[in-house]
C-alpha cells in the first residue's frame, strides 16, 4: 500500500453483539448463579448440626 490508497473497513457486530461480549456475559451469569449454593455449603460446614428426635 501506498499513501494514495484507501482502505474501507466494516464492522459486522460492535459492543454487546460481539461473540467475546457474549461469552463474557454467559461466564458472568454462571458465576453468579453458583454463589449461593457455595454459601449455603459453607454454613452448613461450619454450623452444628441440630439432632432432633
């Protein structure tokens, strides 16, 4: 290329629609829907069991 020769360029998809956009979102939402149960095991580890009869 020289300087007298242009180049066009078209983004197909920008921001949110991207494909990397996407898979970040996805790992996100995983990772906040394991939150509670790793919680809710962590207290009953560290809680007494209660025996009731």
């Amino acid at each position: 290329m020289n300087d007298e020769t242009a180049v066009l360029m078209r983004a197909e998809k920008v921001g949110k629609d991207t494909l990397l956009s996407q898979i970040v979102q996805m790992v996100a939402d995983a990772q906040r829907s394991r939150a509670p149960k790793r919680r809710l095991f962590k207290l009953s580890m560290t809680s007494n069991p209660l025996e009731l009869r």
